[in-house]
C-alpha cells in the first residue's frame, strides 16, 4: 500500500466561482489591443480621407491655373487677330462683325483671368 504524501504548506486554491477560464483571461487579455487596434485604424483612414480631400483640392487648383496660363498665352494672338481683322475689312461688314464677336470672347476671357487671379 501506498501512503499519501501531504506537505501542510503547499495549499491547494479553492474555487470561489468568481474565477475565470482561460479562454476569458486571453480575451481579457487581447480586448484593449483590439480596441486599440480599431481606434488607430479609424484614425488612420480618417486621416487617409482628409489628406485626399486636400490632394484632390491643390489639384483642382492648379488645374485652374493651367487652364488660366493656357487662356492667357493665347489671349495676346487672339487680340492682334481681331484688330488685324477689324482693319483689314473695314468697309466689309461681317469682317467687322466676326472682329466685334472675336473682341467679346476676349473681353470676357480677359475678365475670368481678372476672376482666377483674386481665388
């Protein structure tokens, strides 16, 4: 027969019902990682999505100003061919008429350049 051995200072824990399995304390465990997770996550596409809006924005803008450089480069020769056109007919009328209308698209080119300079 075999005698049990028992040492009086090593006590065994009783269970309370308060204690966890150990599928609970690895998911306490993990939870303020995975929290943590989403919260940089969240931040990071919200960051993301602002700095694309602002990309997007610049772009924009120097888009306009292209279109604005490519009217004004053009305006000067558009400007000589409507007066090289008024004088070249001025005794016919729709030489004068298309140098009138030629004139206009200028004017109002000229007055949208005056428009993206103060944006």
């Amino acid at each position: 027969m075999s005698k049990e051995i028992r040492n009086p200072e090593i006590q065994i824990p009783k269970s309370d019902g308060m204690s966890l399995t150990l599928r609970q304390r690895i998911f306490l465990t993990l939870a303020p990682l995975l929290l943590l997770l989403a919260v940089l996550g969240t931040t990071g596409v919200f960051l993301l999505w602002t700095l694309g809006n602002r990309v997007n924005e610049i772009l924009r803008e120097n888009y306009r100003s292209v279109i604005a450089m490519e009217r004004a480069e053009r305006s000067p020769r558009t400007h000589r061919s409507s007066f090289q056109i008024a004088m070249s007919g001025k005794e016919d009328p729709q030489l004068q008429e298309r140098a009138r209308r030629q004139y206009a698209k200028n004017w109002a080119d000229l007055q949208r350049r005056a428009e993206d300079r103060t944006e």
